[in-house]
C-alpha cells in the first residue's frame, strides 16, 4: 500500500492511496483511490475534461508508464532503439 498527500502550497491540493493485491496468475492488481481539488473549483474541472487533461485521464496513463518500467526488463539505448510507443513511455517515465 501506498498512500500520499499533496505538500501544503501545492498547485492542485490531492491525496490518495494505492493498494497492490497479488492476482491469482502471478500478476498484480492496482486500486488506486485518489481525490483531488482542481485550480477553480468545478469549472477548472469540467475545463481540463475539455481538453483532455482530466485527472483519470492523467492517471491511467501514468500506470500504464509503471506498468511499462516494471515489466521491461532493458530500456532501450541510443545502440537498440525501441518501438516508438517504447521510446515515448521512455521519456516521459523518466523525465
């Protein structure tokens, strides 16, 4: 389990927790229950949906980028390039 919460000052107030529950096939299932305060309020939130920046959105896509880092066993180099998709995952999972 793993459980945060946004430090004081911060741009979008949040806090959550995520459990990692063993699956019966040797995979592991994520719950992530996360809550958050959008920068003005309902309307900032209905803005970002608008323009595809929703927090689920935002979410999904950051576990799919853990998923990638914990699967992947070699990252690829400047030598062996990787899919593009591989390379996107990359850059964004380590910047």
């Amino acid at each position: 389990m793993v459980e945060w919460k946004s430090l004081p000052g911060s741009a979008i107030a949040n806090f959550g927790v995520a459990h990692f529950d063993a699956h019966y096939d040797a995979s592991t299932r994520i719950n992530v229950r996360m809550f958050y305060r959008p920068p003005a309020g309902i309307l900032g939130k209905f803005f970002a949906e608008m323009v595809g920046a929703d927090a689920e959105k935002i979410l999904d896509q950051d576990l799919k980028r853990l998923k990638y880092m914990f699967e992947k066993t070699e990252f690829p180099s400047e030598q062996k390039q990787g899919t593009r998709e591989e390379q996107d995952l990359l850059k964004t999972a380590t910047t």
